[in-house]
C-alpha cells in the first residue's frame, strides 16, 4: 500500500474541541481522561499559552503517517499508525486522537512515549480520520499534526459461489420420477471445470458449461439429498447447499394389501427396495410418517398387518392409527424382534406398561364404516423395516343366550355382507354345520338354534366360508366394446388383464365387486383389439 507523506505541524493554536460522546458526568474519551475541550486554564497559564504552545511545535516535529495494516476475516479491521519522536527532552508524551469526521475527534488516546499504536475494531467500510499532538513536563500540548484519512477495505469472496436453484428443499415428486436438477454458479474470476450433481455421495451426472442442468430419470419412491459441486481452477471443489426432496409411491393403495412404497411418505422414514425404514430414533411427531388411503366395501371389525422387522429390543416399535394422528404412549406398536420380515398383526401398548397380559399384545381392531379411509404409520425405533400392508376383516365376535324353554339365540358382529357357517359341537371334537348367517349393513348378525333346547350343553363357533374364486363373462357389442361381468369375493378388487398370445398380459384397469359378489368392466378399447383374452388377478 501507498503510505501517505509524513506532515509536520502547521500551526500552534489552542486545541480544537473533541466532541466525545458526553456522559452526565466530565466527557472522557477513549483514554478515560477528561477531554482537554473541558479542561480550564487559569488567567496566567492563558496568558502565555500560545509562546510555550509555539516552541513545544517547533520542538516537537511530529508527522503522523499508517504504518502498518490488519486486517481479519472477520470484516473487522486494524489499523497500525506511527510518527515522527520529538527530539526535544522536553517532550513528555504523545496523544492520538481519532473520529468519523475530519477535524472532529471523538476519541483520544494518550500513548506516552511511544511513537506507534495500534486501533483495532474498526468497521469494515467506515472511514476514520487520525491526528496527532505533543504535550511537554508542564503539561502543554501542542497542536494538530497532518491528518491521515483511513477507509477499511470490505472483506473479499474470491471463491465461487454455486447454489441448487431446483429442485426447492421438501418438493415432493410422484414416483417414477423425472427430477431436473440446476445450479447456478458465480466464478469470481476463476475457471470453472464443470458442476457436478449428488444424491448424497453418489454422483449422478456433471455438466462442463452453462447452463449447468441434469434430468435424474425414473426416480423411484424415497427420500433423497440432492446437491451440487462446482470444480475449479486445478481441483479445487465447492458444495452447494443440501436439498431434501420426496418421491412419493406412484400406485396408490389399492384393494386391502399394498407396498410400503406406495403411500406419501416423509423424511425420517426412506424407500428402498420396496420397503420403508428410518435410521434413527425419533418420537411421534418428528419421525418418518407414511400414509395410506385404501376403501372399505362393508362396514364391519378389521385388522392391520404387516411385514416387518425388528433387529432388536431397542429396535422395534413403531405408530399406527386410521383416519389420525397416532398418540404417545398408547398406540405404540411393540414388534417381536425377528431380524428377517415377518408377517405380524398390529397390536396397541395400550395402558403403556409391557406386562405380556395387558392388552398391548391383543391385536388393535378397528371398527370401520364403508368409505375411504387413511392408515397412518409414524416411525419411532431406527431400523425398523416395514413391508407389504394388508387390512383384512376381524375374526366375528359371538354371544350366546338361551331363552328359557325357548331355542338359543346365537349373535355377534363380523364383516358386514359377510356369510357364515354356524357349527355347533357337544365334546369340541365334532363339529357339525347347523346354519348359516349372514352379516348385515352395520355387521352384526343372529341366529336362532331351535335344538338348543334339546341340546343344552352344545357349544358355538362360526366359520367364514370360503374366498370365492373369481369367475368371468365375456360379452360383445357389434361394433361396440367388449363388456366383462365378473363374479367372486364381495367387495374385492381385480385387476383386469388382457392378452393376445397368452403370454404377455397388459393391464387396463381395476374392477371391485359388490356386496353380492358381481361386478361388470367395459373394455373401451376392445374395438382395437379384436382378439384379446381376459382373465382377473386378485390384488
């Protein structure tokens, strides 16, 4: 840096006012001493003021010049200024005033004897302005010496600057995805070699030359961090800000048994491989939470399963509820540890101790009416793997009563439209189909065994009849579509496939069956497909 000229002194007159911040009290500057502005001077002092004042400037000789500057990295800065000794014995010590304004100082330091110091924590941008005066064993000072005019320089960037411009923190895709990833890069005078894009560690693509864009094809549900690198000069890098998205499963849950990865699910929880887990131990507000909307046909009592996995004591549990936000402690579900999945049926903590005769390990029912609903599954031990869903009907419920001289009256819930098998059995060895029932719209059901009179001590239980197997009608319109009349489980969903060489089956939708077991499926695009064959897949 250019140092200013030294400047000797000009001019011996009575100091200028400091101008320090004043407190109630004498002002005081920076050296803590009062402002020389304030000091009074007695009738004779005053009086021969200005000869002594004279010779102290011609004794004194002093040029105030920068000596050194500091600057850190901070944005703060100091300043290192020196001047020229008096050689005058004479001479006692030297004072260095300082402000924001030329000839308006508000700070004053006395120094001594020293002909250096040193002013620290200054602002970065700020202009100050410094001087100098000299003061003799009688306490006389002498004037201003030249100014120096000091601005601290702003602190510099020279590194580039790279940021992920897309995708936006927590933007949620659709799996499969096609996420188009773009950063934007200041170079700040270097060479830039190319940006780099990651999903975490891994790289996924680099582009030489603005603009810097890349397309991660067929993204499949999960959890990712995205970010970019900016390569410069000879090997230099630079990382961009992390940016965490969603692919959220792009087949919604459909039918009562679905994937892990098909619901909307956020970070802590992760897809891959068709199952879901988080790394770490979170509570019920702040862990993964996964979310499923499925339909219920007929009313009635139903059970949630799953498979999963529980490396250890500390590593599983996890929240479940439908239609709400699970709550803590009581909708814990405690799994048995099994280090491979493992089908296993929700069950609830309940009162929230784990004595194994509460009722945390009696599987939870739920009670659910007809209509669409949400399962919510929130995470809370790490490594906790969760697999295939299904929601399956509750085994029915029964009660017996007798009437006196009268037959037994049989009751109790199950699936609604649901029929039942009742068998009754005097030695629990033998038993002996005496019935059938059939549940209504609410799920509930009666049956009146008009021998139990005769046979008082015959015992009850019910059996679901079997799953039906699907059957299909195929019709056609001339020169209309092709019309299917399905028939098989009430209130299950198919999946409808066609084919035209028996071997490679496309699907072209979905066909659920009524409370009685019947459905139809209109196949628009038949007409361009005059041969295809049809067959149902349970889902």
């Amino acid at each position: 840096m250019n140092l200013p000229p030294r400047l000797s002194l000009v001019r011996a007159a009575a100091p200028e006012p400091c101008n320090c911040l004043r407190s109630r009290g004498k002002p005081k500057c920076r050296s803590g001493r009062l402002c020389r502005a304030s000091q009074r001077r007695s009738a004779s002092d005053a009086s021969g003021s200005l000869s002594k004042l004279l010779g102290v400037v011609r004794r004194l000789g002093a040029a105030l010049f920068v000596l050194a500057l500091a600057v850190s990295a901070r944005g703060q800065s100091s300043v290192t200024l020196a001047w020229d000794a008096s050689p005058d014995s004479s001479i006692a010590g030297y004072r260095l005033y300082e402000g924001a304004a030329s000839r308006t100082y508000t700070n004053v330091i006395d120094v001594g004897s020293a002909t250096t110091v040193t002013i620290s924590n200054l602002v970065a941008g700020d202009t100050y302005y410094f001087a100098v005066t000299a003061y003799d064993t009688n306490g006389l000072e002498s004037d201003y010496s030249g100014e120096v005019i000091y601005t601290v320089p702003l602190p510099t960037n020279n590194a580039p600057i790279i940021s992920l411009t897309f995708p936006a923190n927590g933007t949620v895709f659709t799996d499969p995805a096609v996420i188009d990833l773009a950063a934007a890069v200041t170079s700040n005078g270097h060479t830039i070699s190319q940006v780099q894009f990651y999903n975490g560690a891994t790289l996924l693509g680099a582009v030489a030359t603005a603009p810097y864009s890349f397309s991660w094809n067929n993204v499949s549900a999960g959890i990712y961090g995205l970010s970019a690198k900016v390569l410069y000069d000879s090997g230099s890098t630079l990382d961009s800000a992390v940016a965490n998205v969603t692919v959220a499963g792009g087949r919604p849950a459909s039918g009562l048994t679905f994937t892990a990865d098909s619901g909307t699910i956020s970070a802590p929880f992760f897809a891959t491989n068709g199952i879901i887990l988080q790394s770490l131990t979170t509570g019920v507000t702040d862990g993964g939470r996964a979310a499923y909307s499925f339909n219920i046909l007929n009313a009635g009592d139903y059970l949630v399963s799953a498979m999963v996995s529980a490396p250890d004591e500390g590593q599983n549990s996890l929240y479940v509820n439908i239609d709400a936000e699970p709550t803590d402690p009581l909708m814990i579900w405690d799994i048995p540890v099994s280090p491979v999945l493992t089908s296993r049926t929700v069950s609830w903590r309940g009162n929230g101790n784990e004595d194994p005769s509460s009722s945390q390990y009696i599987p939870k029912v739920f009670t659910l009416s007809s209509g669409s609903h949400q399962l919510i599954i929130r995470g809370r031990e790490a490594n906790v793997s969760l697999g295939t869903i299904s929601i399956t009907p509750a085994p029915p419920t029964l009660q017996i009563r007798s009437i006196p001289g009268g037959p037994v009256i049989v009751s109790g819930t199950g699936q609604a439209g649901q029929t039942y098998n009742v068998l009754g059995s005097l030695d629990l060895a033998t038993w002996t189909v005496i019935g059938t029932v059939t549940a209504d719209a609410s799920g509930s059901f009666q049956f009146s065994d008009p021998a139990g009179t005769s046979s008082p001590l015959r015992m009850y239980r019910l059996q679901t009849l079997a799953v039906a197997v699907p059957g299909l009608q195929i019709s056609a319109v001339v020169g209309g579509p092709v019309i299917l009349s399905a028939t098989g489980q009430a209130g299950q969903t198919y999946n409808v496939l066609c084919s035209q060489d028996l071997q490679t089956w496309t699907l072209i939708g979905t066909l659920t069956l009524d409370t009685s077991g019947s459905g139809q499926f209109t196949d628009t695009a038949s007409t361009s497909r005059p041969l295809c064959l049809y067959r149902l897949q349970g889902q």
